[in-house]
C-alpha cells in the first residue's frame, strides 16, 4: 500500500472512500478533484469533496477519519502527510436541480474510487458557471470535455432544464475554439 505522502488526489480518495465504506459511511468524489481526474492532471485540485450519500452522523465520520490519521479543522479534515483536505458535505448527489445520474467505479491501487460520471462532472462545473458566472469552472468543463467521453446532449438537455440555454451556446463555443487548437 503506498503511503498517504505519495498518493494523488484520486488515489487518496479511493482510501479514504474504502476505510468509510468499511464504517458503513457511503461518500462519492464530486467537484473539482474530477476535473483533475478526467481532465487528466491539466486541473490540480487540492479539495476532495466526497459527498456523504448515507446521511451518515457527522460524530461518525469524524471517528472513522479519526482511526487513519485526520482530523477535523472547520469544515475540513486535514492529514500532516498530504496537502489535500477533505470536505464531507451532506447530500444529495446532484448537480443543478438534477440528481447525478450515473457514478462511475475506478479501481486504484489504493482501493476503489467511486466518482460522478464525466458528463456529470462537466454539468457540475457548469452548475457554477451557469448560475454565479465562474469562469474558472467554464474552463474546467470544457477541460473535462475535451479528454473525457461526455454525453453532449445529455449536457444540453440538462442546460434547457437548468434555462441556461445561451450560457450553453458558450461552452459550446469555448469548446470547439479549445478542441481546434
């Protein structure tokens, strides 16, 4: 097993997902951590958000983050051996008004790492694009989208939903200006 001090940020939260899962704690990686992922390290985020799917007790993960070596600084839990810090927010899984539809399972050396589909992760960079006009997270989504398989009408459909249809028509845009370079 490799030590915390020499895992990605993927790796360190297939770890953390498999020591939780064993305490009957079911988390999912979300937000900028699958960009990392699925924009293969173009993006480095040293936030892993593993949304908490179970409801489970804030006093029970703290225990179980506790028995590997975290602890609880705010709404963080930090480890000396590696820069990432860890969020557990309470679900629901969504993006936007939509429950994420698929999660995906990657098996790493250090366990399985369960996270959000990519087309998933582009509508949830899009989410804060889309309603807080983050730039960053629109040059996020279409690093997503041009190194991962995403389900483009998916992602249109959605935008619909969502009534961001012309902030649509610009990641489209960005896209393909990004894609032809």
């Amino acid at each position: 097993m490799k030590l915390i001090r020499e895992m990605t940020g993927a790796e360190l939260a297939a770890y953390i997902q498999d020591h939780l899962k064993k305490n009957g704690i079911d988390v999912v990686l979300s937000g900028g951590a699958c960009v990392t992922f699925y924009g293969k390290n173009q993006y480095v985020s040293m936030d892993l958000d593993l949304i908490n799917i179970c409801w489970a007790k804030t006093r029970h993960i703290r225990d179980a983050m506790q028995e590997i070596g975290f602890t609880e600084e705010g709404r963080h839990f930090k480890h000396p051996d590696t820069q990432f810090f860890i969020e557990l927010p309470p679900g629901p899984l969504a993006v936007g008004g939509e429950p994420v539809k698929k999660i995906e399972a990657f098996e790493l050396a250090t366990g399985i790492l369960r996270i959000i589909s990519s087309t998933d992760s582009v509508k949830d960079r899009l989410a804060a694009y889309y309603h807080w006009n983050d730039l960053q997270c629109l040059e996020q989504a279409c690093l997503v989208a041009a190194h991962s398989k995403i389900d483009f009408e998916e992602i249109e459909r959605w935008s619909h939903n969502e009534g961001k249809e012309k902030e649509f028509g610009h990641f489209r845009n960005r896209l393909a200006r990004q894609i032809i370079r």
